[in-house]
C-alpha cells in the first residue's frame, strides 16, 4: 500500500476539458484522506452547511462531536478545567 504522511492516498480521476473540440486528460494530484474530506467538506458547504445541519439534527452531531473530543484531559487540579457550550442564540449569560 502506498502511503504519504501515513495518510492512504486517494487516486482523482483526470481532469477532461475541451481544446477547440479536442479532448485532453490532465492529471491531477493525489489526495490524502483527509485532504479529499476537506475538499468535499468546503465543496459541500463548509461550516455553514454543517450548522444548517448541526441545527437540523443535533443529538447526530453531538454523538460526533463526542467523538472528536480527547477522551483524557490532564491539568492542575487546583485549577479545574471548565467546557462551556453555548449556543449561538443563546444570551451571554454567564450564570447557567
């Protein structure tokens, strides 16, 4: 298996354009995995359509977030970290 940056790397398929009626190939790069997911996320949107779907459903999206978030966090325990997640329509409260 091919690797690059220990990513998998994702063929693309050549670019077709028309020259004066002529169809030409021109190759294009390879992807890694996660450069072919961040094309297709912008491609598809980027953060404003992910929270056009955040908003649409939100228990999927916190079952994802759940999952990008370090499973251990270490610091001073006499200052103990807070994680705050506020909406974006909700008043700057700071006593919730």
């Amino acid at each position: 298996m091919t690797r690059f940056k220990n990513r998998r790397l994702v063929p693309q398929e050549p670019e077709r354009i028309d020259v004066d009626g002529v169809m030409l190939e021109r190759s294009r790069p390879n992807l890694t995995i996660r450069q072919a997911f961040e094309q297709s996320f912008m491609e598809l949107g980027g953060v404003p359509a992910l929270t056009a779907w955040a908003r649409a459903n939100p228990t999927e999206f916190y079952k994802i977030v759940a999952r990008l978030l370090p499973i251990e966090v270490s610091g001073d325990p006499s200052r103990p970290l807070i994680i705050a997640i506020r909406r974006e329509d909700e008043e700057n409260d700071d006593t919730h």
